[in-house]
C-alpha cells in the first residue's frame, strides 16, 4: 500500500512536471503582407523571411516558456483590405505585434488603428520618410527610409560613374513612390545634377513609350525613377526598346528579383540603392543565408528585413524580462541597440526608425551585385 | 517623331478593339461590354499556348483569336439571343454582356491568379529599327503590320463577300433582311464571332506590347474602346479605325506636353466636346425617323 501510494505520488509529480513545461505561451505576431497586387512582388519573400525567422527563435529557445506563432494575411496592396486585415488582428486574432503592411500607402491608413488600440507595429517595407513612425510610439521601423538611403548610394554612383544630367520619371499616385521621388529630387539638386526632364505615371499604366520618348529626346546621361516592381519592369524594358543603353537609377520599389525576372536582359544596368548587403562575410549574414538556402528560398531585400523585424520582436520580448504582451515589446524596442543582425548591427533611432549601413547594388549578368 | 509611331502603335489596339464594338453596335444596335472581357481571355489563351504549349506565336495567335470568336459566338447565344424578343432588349442584352464579363473575369482569376502574367522572352525576338529618326521595335511593327492587315481583311470581308453584304443588310434592317430570305440569327451569329475575334486581336496584341496580362487588363481599354466608337461613330467601321488611331495619338502627345495626370482628362473631355458639337461622330449616320 505504501508502494501504491508512493508511485500516485509519484505519477502526479512527473505529470506536474511535463505538464508545466509543457505550457507555454504562444505570443501571436500578425504579418500583412501584399500577397495580390501591385506589390505582390514582395509580400511572397517577406512571408518566407518571417516564417523562416518564426522557426529559428522558436528552435533556438530564446524565448523562455514562449512560442512565437505568426499570422499571415493578404492586404491586396490596398488601403481597404489593409485596413480589414489589421482589424481583425486586433481584435479577433488578439495578436502582441503587427509586422507590415507592405506598402507605405496601405501604412498611412492602417497603422493608425494600431496605434489607436495600442499594437506595436513593426514596419519592415515601409521607406517613405515621413507619415511612418510620426504616426505614434507604436510604430517602428526596421526598413531604411528612401532618404537614409538614396543620397549616400547617388552620391556614390556619381563618383563611380559621373553623370551630370538626369531624365526623371515617377508615379504619381504613391505615396511610397511620390515620397522616393522627393528624395531623388532632393539629392539630385544637391549634387549639381541637372534635371531635364520629369514626367510622370500611375500604377495601373502599362504603356511609358511617350513619357520615356520625351525624356530621352533630351539625350540625359541617366534615368532616374520612382516606381514600384511592377511597373519599374515595363519601364525598364521600354526604356531599353526606346535605344536607352544608359544606366538606370532605381528607388526601393526596384530591390526585388521580380525585376529581373519580368524585364529579363533589359534590367542589365540598372543601379539601385539597397538596405541589405547580400555578399557580406559578417558571420550572422552568412548563418542567415545558409538558412534560408535550407529552406529553400532565395533571399532579397524584403525577405531579409522582415526576418529582421521578427529578430527584433523577439529581442524586445527578451528586454523586457521575457514578458509578451503589447506594451513589454514597445518598451522592449526602446532598448534595441546594436543587434546582430543580417542586415548589420541594427539599432533603432529616437524617432522609432531603423539605422544600419546601406549599400549600392547594380543588375550584372542577371543578378543584383554589389557594387564595391 | 517617335511620339508619333508610339501614338501609331497605340492607336491599332484602340482600332483593333474598338472595331468589334462597332461591328456588333451596328448590326444589333447594342453595346456588348463583355467585349474587353474576350480581349482580357484572348490575350491568356495566347499566353497559354505559347507559355505552355510551347507553340510559336504565329501559330497561337490565330488560335486565341479563333477561340475569341467561339467565345463571341457562345456570348450571342446565351447572353443575348434569349433576350432578343423583348421590348427592352438594348437594355437588357447590355446588363447579361456585364454578368458574362463579370464570369469571364472570375474565370481567369480563378485559372491564372490575380498577378501579372507574362509571355516568355523572345516570343517576338527582340529588334530595333530606325524610322526617319525614331526608333522602333520589331515587336510594334509587328504589331501596326498586324492590325493593317485586319483592317484590310475585315473591309474586303464586309464590302466583297456575301457575308458582308448580309451582315450590312441586317444592321439596316433585321426584318427586311429576313423578308428577303437572309438568316438573320445566322448573321448575328457570324457578326459576334467577327467582333469577338477584333476584341480577341487587340487583346494578344496589347498583351505582346506591354507584357502584362492579368484578369482585370480590360477595364483600362473598355472605357477607352466606348470613347472610341463614340468619337468615331457608333456603327461605323472607317470611323473606329480612325478614332482609334487618333485617340492613341492624343494621348502619347498629352502625355509628353502636358504630363500623364491630364492624358485620360483629355482624352474624355474631348469625347465630351464632340458629343456636345457633333453627337454622331465623324463618320456616324445621323439619326434618322424610321416611318
């Protein structure tokens, strides 16, 4: 009888025990993503570089008693459906932290209601400068803005190529691409580069014949342009039917592969400023990469930031005494300083935007390079 | 000068596009706005059989432009024939075409996904040429050359064959024309397969020119396609071919003036101003009392 009773009790520890670290909590991350649209181009990676991201912290263990779990949903590269998808984030998925939404435009409607309900927002493609995080201290920021970014890799192609005269052409309907056109107007004065011309389209518009006829008819030594992938593909590919064999300044919109893929040999040339330095031999870019050969996916730009953006929320959980609740990760992210991270040591800035060093890469043989 | 092939270039489509509108207007005196639907599956079907058939464009393009016409011929039979003895048969034919486009549209969205779809490279082998000073590719003169050879072919078709001649005769009068022995649902038929086929024309060509296919690309050229027969005439051939060129030259040209924000105000407020100074077009009949 003694024996019966020592073995229940024994029985009733050991399920104690499993039974406690067995329950953890899982911390719900709701990812809005542009899988359809104009920016469907990116929302494909970014779903990769999180889930990817999702998995490693929850094998690493980092997370004591806590399992990241993320939520992902098509914003359609649109305001409304954005705006639907962050609503039932916050209130049916009751979720800690929000990465997205893709485009900056989609932002300026859906992170107020975020900040309303006290959601950390965790923008990782967003790199208009202004109407992101000056929307409130639930806003963050992962991606490099257009003006952290375009002035130093202009700057930079100038001396390397020594352009005096520049073709401009941006849509007009963005606020993503109308934010980047400001800072490329911007830089370009500063750097004495005459404009000769500046013309304009919107996203649905497939045909630039004319804008680009009236920009190369003034024989400018490059063409500078704001657009998202989509059109920035017809663009480039027009640009090259036209005889343009001159280089071609992109802004974010160009990062992403699907560039080359849809304009094929016509992309050869085409320089862009980037947030992610592929090549780079840092230790934590290459366990990055290696990773995600694994998985199985090729990464870019986008993949890379959001994967970032997940690193992020979980180091501010850490920060906060491994607490996972909405308020513990923004008062987490106050302390973010100098992480590890594949795009380099990220840091974020008093004004809640993302600060590392960017580079400049240029479409070679079919491939981004980075151009040393 | 190079404003001027790009306005050509883009003028043909318009053309191409709005000739089946045109040829359906006249015959039956109704509007099909299921049209940018055929020129929309056309251009997949093009897709399709070069992407994955793997067949030579100049094989798939007689194809998706045939399978445009069988589209048209099905289009008559379920979406207007029923629909033909009743009093208000303009009205109605028009909202079934808007339910058949609005299937055709979920159609291939449901087979080919919402996102822009491309024909593989080389499927017109790249090329330039130079033309008094512009340049242009192989791929636009292919496709001026294209809609060129149409406009002939359809012309000979209506003013030479004895389909023509029919299709003429009921577009002046249905009941006549049956009186003197002409099959009239036969015409009609034949007249949809025509109008599906231009529609179907347009679509490949438009999706060869720009290289983006995707299940809403009708919506920017049916408004286009209405303003175009409008200006031209409605139920004129000669004038939707020439408002469609004209059509594509104003607008390369407002967009290198006076910027691509004014291209559509333009465009419409010129459609406006002809249909306040002259309603019938350039080239349409006006309107006459029949006794």
């Amino acid at each position: 009888m003694l024996t019966a009773r020592w073995a229940s009790l024994l029985v009733a520890v050991a399920l104690l025990v499993t039974g406690r670290a067995r329950a953890e909590t899982v911390v719900k991350i709701g990812a809005a993503l542009s899988m359809t649209g104009p920016a469907a181009a990116y929302g494909a990676q970014q779903k990769a570089g999180i889930l990817a991201a999702v998995e490693q912290i929850n094998r690493s263990g980092a997370l004591k008693g806590m399992k990241l779990e993320a939520v992902v949903e098509d914003d359609g590269s649109t305001k409304e459906q954005g705006i639907a998808v962050f609503q039932r984030f916050i209130n049916k998925d009751k979720v800690v932290a929000i990465i997205g939404p893709t485009l900056s435009n989609t932002a300026y409607a859906t992170n107020p209601l975020a900040q309303a309900a006290g959601v950390p927002v965790v923008a990782v493609s967003n790199t208009a400068p202004k109407g992101i995080t000056d929307i409130g201290d639930y806003i963050w920021r992962v991606s490099l803005t257009e003006g952290q970014v375009i002035p130093g890799a202009l700057r930079r192609l100038q001396a390397r190529l020594g352009f005096k005269k520049a073709g401009v052409l941006y849509g007009n309907d963005d606020a993503f691409t109308q934010a980047g056109y400001n800072v490329m107007k911007a830089a370009l004065e500063a750097q004495g580069i005459q404009t000769l011309g500046t013309q304009t389209f919107a996203k649905p518009d497939r045909d630039y014949n004319a804008q680009l006829t009236a920009l190369l008819g003034q024989k400018p030594d490059i063409l500078v342009v704001s657009a998202l992938a989509e059109n920035a593909a017809g663009i480039v590919t027009q640009a090259r039917q036209l005889g343009w064999q001159g280089p071609v300044f992109g802004g974010n919109g160009f990062n992403s592969p699907a560039l080359i893929k849809n304009a094929g040999p016509a992309a050869e040339g085409v320089y862009v400023g980037t947030a992610w330095n592929k090549v780079s031999t840092d230790p934590v870019n290459q366990a990055y990469l290696a990773a995600m050969t694994a998985r199985g996916v090729d990464p870019d730009q986008f993949a890379t930031q959001a994967y970032v953006g997940v690193m992020v929320i979980a180091e501010a959980i850490q920060l906060s005494g491994n607490k996972g609740g909405r308020d513990d990760i923004r008062n987490g992210f106050l302390k973010v300083k100098e992480l590890p991270t594949p795009l380099g040591r990220f840091s974020f800035l008093e004004n809640r935007d993302g600060s590392h060093e960017p580079a400049v890469q240029v479409v070679k043989d079919g491939k981004f390079q980075i151009m040393q | 000068m190079q404003q001027a092939v790009n306005g050509l270039f883009l003028g043909s489509i318009y053309a191409l596009f709005a000739l089946g509108y045109t040829l359906v207007f006249g015959v039956l005196d109704i509007l099909n706005l299921a049209h940018a639907a055929v020129f929309m599956l056309a251009s997949f079907v093009a897709l399709f059989l070069v992407g994955r058939a793997g067949m030579h464009i100049l094989l798939a393009f007689p194809l998706a432009v045939l399978c445009a016409g069988l589209v048209g011929v099905v289009l008559e039979r379920v979406a207007f024939r029923p629909l033909r003895a009743r009093a208000d048969s303009n009205i109605s034919g028009l909202i079934s075409s808007i339910a058949m486009a609005t299937i055709f549209e979920a159609l291939a969205l449901w087979i080919w996904g919402p996102n822009v779809s491309r024909f593989p490279f080389g499927t017109i082998p790249e090329r330039q040429f130079q033309l008094f000073g512009a340049v242009i590719s192989r791929l636009q003169l292919t496709i001026i050359a294209v809609a060129v050879a149409i406009f002939l072919l359809l012309t000979w078709l209506v003013t030479r064959t004895r389909l023509g001649r029919e299709v003429r005769a009921v577009a002046e009068s249905p009941r006549a024309s049956r009186i003197l022995g002409v099959h009239v649902d036969r015409v009609i038929a034949w007249s949809f397969f025509i109008s599906s086929a231009l529609g179907g024309a347009a679509g490949v060509l438009f999706g060869l020119a720009f290289n983006a296919i995707q299940p809403d690309m009708g919506r920017g050229v049916e408004l286009k396609g209405l303003a175009v027969i409008i200006l031209g005439g409605m139920g004129s051939m000669p004038g939707a071919v020439l408002a469609g060129f004209l059509l594509g030259l104003t607008e390369v040209l407002v967009v290198a003036y006076l910027g691509a924000s004014w291209r559509d105000a333009i465009s419409f407020a010129g459609l406006f101003l002809i249909l306040v100074l002259r309603p019938r077009g350039l080239f349409g009949a006006a309107a006459l009392r029949e006794a």
